[in-house]
C-alpha cells in the first residue's frame, strides 16, 4: 500500500506539493485527480524515488522513500507520462535489458508473461520505433510490470490513445487493480469514474477531497446546488425561485435554474418543488448539480478559488508570477 503524510516538495520558493496526506491501499484502483500542473507528476516522482520530498512521510509497500529509496523501487513499476523506450530494440530485447536491470533470473520467460499480459505477444520481435502510441504505451506498462512489482504507479497513461485503446488500457488498469496497490493519474475525470475504487482530488500542490466516488458525490449532492428545468418564462421562475425560503442564491445556468441553499445541512428540493408546482410551471427536472467526477471537481475547485482572496495590484506589480504556485 502507500501511506503518504503531510509531504511537502518545494522548489526554491515554489511549493508545488503541500503538505498532503493519502492512502492507497492494495488490491484497488486510487484515481490521482487534478488538472495540469496541480502537483500529481511531483507527487508520483516522490513515491517512485525518482526525487526527495521537502517535509513529510511516504511509505510506499513498507518502506519510506526517503530512508530506504532502493527499497522502494524494488517493490514499485512506474509507467510516467513520456515513457522512456529504446526505439532502435525489439519489445522482447528491450523488455529483457530491463528485467536484467531488475536482476530477474529467467527474463525471457519473465517478458513474455508481461507481453501476453498487455496483449503484445504478437508483437515481441517488433522493433519498438515502429510501433503506434497505443502499443508503446502498453510496452511501457509491459516494463513496469516486468519484476511483478506490489506497487504500479501510472502517470497520464491514456495520453494520445485513440477511443479504443483508451478502453483497452482502461479495462487492463482495473484488472491490475484486483492483485496490486494502483495509483492512477489522470485529470480526465470521467475516466477515473469508470476505472478508480477510490479517488484523491488535488489542486493546487492541496488535497480537497478523497474517498470512493459514490461518497464524494453523495456529500456534496446532500445539501448542495441543485438544478431546475421547467416550462415557462426563466425570469419569472427564477424570481420565484429566489424567493423561496432557504434559497441562497440562484441563477440562470446553461441547462436550467442552479440554485444555492442557506443551509448545507438540509435538502432544498422538496420546497423548490412545491413552489415551482404552485407557481404554475411545468416541473420537468429538479437534481444534485453534482452527479458526476467531473462537477464535483468542479464544484471543489470553485469554491477553493472562490476562498483565496485576490492579490493586491501592488503585490502583482512585485511579483507578477505570484498566482502561478504549482508545477507539475
């Protein structure tokens, strides 16, 4: 499993990750969420112990990265986002040299069990600049798993795939997700929805939320924003609407009426349902806004913006790149 607390990297007077903590525990899929440049690909760098952390703990199957880095990637298949390959080998040599790094005995055995695995058994005696991006991809993974790690770390492994290899390598994820801790990086949400037993959302180098999906989305449809879309004049609905006691705030969205409660606690839809009903419009739906990944992502990330107060003109006269905080 890995057990990362209060991990902190700084780049000089950078923080791209701070001070998060997570688990991800064996035998299921942990979707690593958030959009580019919020501090995933530096995170992924810790646990593989390709760098130091700043401040913090990250024990990856039982070891800590920073203590006993060899350790650790003995026990962890890294597949990164630009996956490093010998285009001038064949899969199988390439494949071999890297089981021979490993120290495997029987490698040949070794890289046609991965190869079978990731279905490229047809293809062992190709050299690897002729191959697509989708079967390159999958020749990365073939590599990460070559030593039977207990730990598979993917950054972006969908990147550049056409429809059908995205659901191919999306299927072999979630098989690999029954028999290995898997920590899946992605900021394409749906994904993550299809593929992930638990997901961890981060933005800006910051946890905002982790659990399993049907959790988070039913925390934050408890009591959130809702959605109304009814027959009639909008104006007029959302001035009745607003008027409706426990309404925040509402406004005219792209599929409908979003309304805000007072009260996160309670649930707005049984009121707004009467009033609409009685006002004389046709009810035609009233829901969560968020039913999926991505609007809880969304919902997240806009009230995390919308808690940061804005800098000063002098501040952005002193320091004109002071909002752009992460890396990647």
């Amino acid at each position: 499993m890995i057990d990362v607390q209060q991990l902190v990297k700084r780049y000089g007077d950078v923080t791209a990750v701070k001070g998060i903590s997570f688990t991800a525990e064996s035998g299921q899929v942990t979707g690593f969420l958030g959009p580019n440049g919020a501090g995933k690909t530096t995170t992924m760098r810790i646990l593989t112990g390709y760098t130091p952390p700043s401040a913090g703990r990250a024990i990856v199957a039982g070891h800590d990265v920073f203590e006993n880095s060899m350790a650790v990637r003995q026990r962890v298949g890294y597949l990164p986002e630009n996956v490093p390959l010998y285009r001038d080998m064949t899969v199988q040599d390439y494949l071999m040299y890297v089981g021979e790094i490993r120290g495997l005995s029987h490698r040949k055995a070794r890289a046609h069990a991965v190869l079978k695995r990731v279905s490229l058994e047809q293809r062992s005696n190709s050299l690897i600049r002729t191959l697509s991006k989708g079967m390159k991809q999958r020749v990365g993974l073939a590599a990460a798993l070559v030593h039977d790690p207990e730990v598979l770390i993917l950054d972006e492994p969908t990147i550049g795939l056409d429809p059908l290899q995205v659901l191919e390598l999306r299927d072999l994820v979630k098989e690999l997700g029954q028999n290995h801790t898997v920590l899946f990086s992605t900021h394409i949400l749906s994904e993550a929805q299809q593929v992930c037993d638990k997901v961890v959302i981060i933005n800006r180098g910051t946890i905002m939320a982790q659990g399993a999906p049907t959790a988070l989305r039913g925390e934050l449809e408890r009591g959130g924003r809702v959605l109304i879309r009814a027959l009639g004049d909008a104006d007029s609905l959302l001035r009745l609407v607003r008027n409706v006691d426990g309404v925040s705030e509402a406004e005219i969205g792209v599929d409908g009426i979003i309304v805000t409660p007072i009260n996160l606690d309670s649930d707005p839809r049984p009121s707004l349902a009467k009033a609409v009903v009685d006002g004389g419009f046709g009810l035609i739906e009233l829901r969560p806004l968020a039913v999926n990944l991505e609007e809880i992502f969304l919902e997240i990330t806009r009230n995390d913006a919308a808690s940061r107060p804005a800098p000063s003109p002098l501040e952005v006269l002193q320091n004109p790149d002071s909002q752009i905080e992460e890396v990647s």
